[in-house]
C-alpha cells in the first residue's frame, strides 16, 4: 500500500527552504495494496470528514417543508445592518468579462495602509477558509503535528488533515465568572497550552480568538510570550471576531517575530459573507510563501470591488459593532432571564445551555429561527447564537420562551 507522503509534492519552508521531497506513483493500487480490475487508477486521496458549519442549509428545510426564506439565521455571524449600498453598487458595477486584477492589489494595497504594514505582507482570499487551506499545504508535511485550541472552528482540522498531517487539541476550559447567568466563561490557560505546545512541537497551531464558539480571547501577552518561546511553531491567530475588541490582540511588530499569521475576514460585519473575502497578513517571508502558493484570481472582480467600497463604511461599521454588542447583551439577558445558563463572551455571539441542543434546534426551528447546535465543537448541551436586527431578535426571544414551556412539559431535555 502506498504510504500517505509519498505525495509527489515539494514542501518549502515558509522563508523559501525547501524542506523536503516525496515521490513516487499510485499505479494502480487499490487501498489494501491490490490492483485494481479496471484501468482507472486510484489515487490515495485524503478523506477528512467535512466541517460543519452554520448558516442555512436550503437543501435541509426544504427537506422537512421549511421555506428557507421563512428563516431567520442566528447561527452564523453577520451584519444586523446587511450589506453597504456601497458595495452592492461596487459589486453590480464590476467588470464581469475580463480576469480580475490576480493578486487584488489595490484591495491589498488599501487593507495594508489600514493596518499599517506594507502591501507585501498581505494575502486576500476568496474567504478565510481558503487561507486555512493554503496555510495548511504549504507550512505541513505528512506526520507533521498541528495543534488546535478547542473547541474551534472545523476547517482547522480539515485543512491540516488534507495536507495529511497529525491534528491535535488543547480544550479550553470554563472559569467562574460571576457577571454571567452561567457563572462561567470559557477562558485560555497558558500554562496548559505551553505544556502541550512544549511536548508535541507543532509546526502550526491554530488560534481563533475570540474563539469560536465559546468567545474565549487569548491575551496578547500570552501569544507574544508562545511566537518567543516557540520560533519553530507558526501560530495562525484567526480574527474573523475580532470587530467587538476594544484593544489590539498584535502590532506589526508582533509580525517582526517571524512566525505569526493573522487571518481576518470580511464576510461578517462588513456583510459580504455571499461574496466571500478575507486576507491574511504576516512578515515577508510568510506572506510570500502564501501568495505563491494561492490561485491566481482567487478574488472576483466583484468581491474586490466590494471590499474597496466597504472600507469607505467605517461610520457604518462601527453602528453594526454598537448594533451588535447591545444586541448580544440584550439577548442574552432575556434568555438568562428565561432560565437558560448563558456564558460570558467577547465576540458578537454567545453560549447557551439547553440540554439537548439538537432537540433545542428543532423547536426554534419550527419558530422560524436557525441556531447553532454545537454538538460538533464537543458540546452536545449548548447551542450558539448571534444577534440580528432588534425585531429579528425578539423572534428568538419568543423562540426560547417556547423551548423553556416544552421543557417544562417534558418535551425535551
């Protein structure tokens, strides 16, 4: 049988080192080592089990006679203000018949000057998720470690999988925190998190804060003091909810040290999550490595053209990060008062224990509410929401009142 690194590819390290080679043909091996009958060749594919994800699925609700337009999604998060007129102009006004600028430079070009490094140290993506899979492929061998805090977002593991590489956890775990209904809030541990860093030795480790489900921040002297202690370990900081912290989590800097990746994306309150956009940002050398290693045109001309308009819209942005912050606070007082346990958060979305989150997810469904069943993340008794506009939210208020009288009568637990 052939062995999972005999890849045919050249990995390079991210300073442009090649790292190592592998070689070598499927043939026509099938699985246990054998020939196949027919002529085809089967090619030893890698097969992660799909990411789960929030958002509407239309297939699912017209499965079950749900009109997905009848839906309000609190699952995934968005602008309560929906898209800027600005960049529905933007993307209506696009070129659609000639290739979009390869590398979006004038995209690029306007998110550097706002974050203050040079043109060269950033990456924009069709969405964050394509950078985690590129980060993956180019910074991961096979038998290569990767290392998660968790719970967190599934593509990590997806990406680090497909490169064919070992993925493993550090579970945050919940802290009293007397200001919430729950009276905890999930929290990083240094310590624990060094400890694991110090015995595995990751290549990469993945680092959503806030994190994603639980709105867990790491403090920005914790990831300074692990880029130090760890130079050989690329740290991907993943900030796609980011918008409600009030202080910087890096500084350019921070990126001086080397091994330091910061994705960011554009799809969540700066409502272009149909057009999907994001951009990464790191020292020279790393961003380099991930330009070469990305399609050419992997923004269309449309979501470029969106995203220039949108950073014209910081009035707008910083109404949808107020909208959104008294939405969550609002929302989960209401629910705490309903007598669901809620969990402190910095993001604009939060925790709640239901019980039975996949039976929770049914019964807001049939009020015309999606939520996140996290039951993927590894908790099976919470689900996530994040507000929407206020009338919108008062639907989910109604929602939970349901789930509370169903569970009163026994109707789920």
């Amino acid at each position: 049988m052939q062995s999972d690194d005999r890849r045919g590819r050249v990995s390079r390290d991210l300073g442009g080192q090649t790292r190592g080679a592998a070689s070598g043909g499927s043939g026509g091996e099938t699985r246990d080592g054998g020939h196949q009958a027919g002529s085809r060749a089967r090619w030893p594919f890698p097969e992660p089990a799909p990411a789960v994800h929030g958002g509407v699925d239309e297939g699912e609700l017209r499965s079950q006679g749900i009109d997905p337009a009848a839906i309000v999604d609190f699952s995934s998060n968005q602008s309560p203000l929906g898209a800027a007129p600005s960049a529905r102009a933007a993307a209506a006004g696009a070129v659609l018949d000639a290739y979009p600028d390869r590398n979006a430079e004038g995209l690029v070009a306007a998110l550097a000057e706002r974050h203050g490094v040079t043109a060269v140290q950033v990456v924009a993506g069709n969405g964050s998720t394509e950078l985690i899979r590129l980060i993956a492929q180019i910074a991961l061998l096979p038998d290569d470690v990767a290392l998660s805090l968790a719970p967190s977002f599934g593509e990590y593991e997806v990406g680090t999988r497909l490169a064919r590489a070992r993925f493993e956890e550090v579970r945050l775990e919940p802290a009293h925190d007397a200001s919430t209904s729950s009276g905890r809030r999930f929290v990083y541990d240094h310590q624990r998190f060094a400890a694991a860093v110090a015995r595995l030795r990751p290549r990469l480790c993945w680092i959503c804060s806030p994190n994603n489900p639980t709105g867990a921040v790491l403090p920005p002297d914790d990831l300074e003091r692990s880029l130090r202690d760890f130079p050989d370990t690329l740290f991907v900081l993943d900030e796609a909810y980011c918008d409600l912290l009030s202080d910087a989590q890096w500084t350019p800097a921070t990126l001086d040290l080397g091994n330091l990746l910061v994705l960011r994306s554009m799809t969540k309150l700066w409502g272009l999550a149909g057009l999907r956009l994001g951009y990464a940002i790191a020292n020279v050398a790393v961003a380099d490595a991930l330009r070469r290693a990305k399609p050419p045109w992997n923004v269309n001309a449309c979501a470029q053209a969106a995203g220039l308009a949108v950073l014209c819209e910081d009035d707008r942005h910083a109404d949808a990060v107020d909208l959104l912050r008294r939405g969550r606070d609002e929302l989960a007082a209401a629910i705490a008062a309903l007598g669901f346990p809620v969990s402190g958060s910095a993001a604009g979305f939060f925790l709640i224990e239901v019980g039975d989150s996949a039976a929770a997810r049914r019964v807001l469904l049939a009020h015309g509410c999606l939520i996140r069943d996290c039951t993927s993340f590894g908790l099976p008794h919470h689900v996530r929401v994040s507000p929407r506009h206020p009338e919108q939210n008062r639907r989910l208020i109604e929602g939970f009142a349901a789930l509370a009288g169903s569970m009163r009568d026994g109707g789920t637990s």
